[in-house]
C-alpha cells in the first residue's frame, strides 16, 4: 500500500512540474496537445495574423512579499497571478508561449 502511495506522489509531481516549465518543448504541439495537458483554456482570443492565442490564468498569495518583522499582524500577502499564452499558427501548432507574472 505504500508503494503505491508513494508512486502516486511521484507521478503527480512529475505531471506538475511538467505544466510549469519547459516552453520551448510546446513549440510545434497541437492546440490539442495543449488543452490535453492544460485543460480548456481561461480565454481564446486572435493573434492578429489568422491564428489563435490560448490565455491560462492562476492566481495566488504571494507570501514572498509580506514581512512579518516590519509589518506585524497587518500586512496581507501580495494578490498575484500568473499567465500562460500560447500563440497558435492558422494550422493549431503553436508558434510561441509567453509567461506572465503579475
């Protein structure tokens, strides 16, 4: 029973990891292969040259901005959010992916 536990855990750390980085690896995937792996899409808009452009969006606290010392009790982590846009060509291969972070 273990074992299995921990192979779970391994393999959706493995998954994760995989969504964050690597944007060099989707050049030339299929939109499919993106919503495969990401899910449907926050927002579809045009690139202005008869593609597509895939918008995924995650908002979080950022804690790394909050400092307890200076600011005991009051302050409140950072509202951030993190996008990821993948610019499709007419044919649904992307051509480009951008990460954002606000």
């Amino acid at each position: 029973m273990k074992i299995i536990l921990v192979l779970s855990i391994i393999l959706l750390t493995a998954g994760c990891a995989s969504l964050t980085g690597g944007r060099d690896n989707w050049i030339g995937a299929s939109e499919q292969e993106v919503i495969k792996s990401y899910g449907e899409p926050s927002k579809r808009m045009s690139d202005g040259k008869d593609g597509a452009i895939l918008m995924y969006r995650n908002r979080f606290a950022d804690y790394s901005l909050y400092d307890r010392e200076r600011d005991p009790g009051e302050g409140l982590p950072a509202d951030r959010m993190e996008m990821r846009l993948f610019y499709l060509d007419p044919n649904g291969k992307v051509y480009s992916v951008d990460d954002i972070t606000k």
